[in-house]
C-alpha cells in the first residue's frame, strides 16, 4: 500500500477588528468568527496548488441602522491568490449584526494565512 502525503489544512486567524462607529470589535467578531469556517476551506483548497501560500486579507463593510451589512469589499490585502480574498469578501455578505446603537459602523477585519 503507497502512503500518500498529506497537505495541511493552514491556518487562519482573525486579526483585531477596526471599528467606526458606535458597536463593540468583540460584537462584530462574535458574528464573524462564525463564517470563518468558509474562508478556511478556500484556504485549504489553495494550499493544494501552493502548500507556501501565505499572507493577509482585509475586509470592509458596513453595518446599517437595522443590523444588515453591505458594501463588502477588499481593503489592502496581500495574499496573492486573487480566489481566497473573493472567498472572505463573499463569506460575509450578508451577515447581520446587532442593531448599532446609533447610525452606520464600518469596520475592517483582517484575516492572516499562514501554513
């Protein structure tokens, strides 16, 4: 029986969130944190191709009066492979949120990849 290598699955963290507006980092990563299993699995994928394969993406959005985010979009990512930054941009839209306790928030989350 041939024994076949193994590619690991990576590793992703999420960074410190960056807040404007009126709701907490720790509420906006709480609902984030749910969707990462997505992006981890475009990771791997990519590290069949690229078992190297390594940097950051970061995301912005915006959440609306009533909780709804939009306006998703890449903001200063590194990580050349152009699928796993569409991957986190389209993990989170979508997303709701707790009703900001006044006005929009935007916020940027970072992910970083690592082998």
């Amino acid at each position: 029986m041939r024994k076949t290598a193994s590619i690991p699955a990576g590793t992703l963290r999420v960074g410190s969130v960056t807040v404007n507006g009126r709701l907490p980092p720790a509420t906006i990563l709480n609902v984030v944190q749910g969707r990462v299993g997505v992006m981890r699995a475009c990771y791997a994928d990519a590290l069949q191709s690229n078992p190297n394969l390594m940097g950051h993406v970061s995301v912005l959005f915006v959440i609306g009066r009533n909780g709804g985010s939009s306006n998703m979009g890449n903001v200063g990512s590194d990580l050349p492979y152009p699928k796993i930054v569409s991957c986190c941009v389209r993990a989170l839209a979508g997303v709701r949120f707790r009703q900001p306790e006044s006005g929009i928030v935007t916020a940027v989350v970072p992910f970083m990849f690592s082998p």
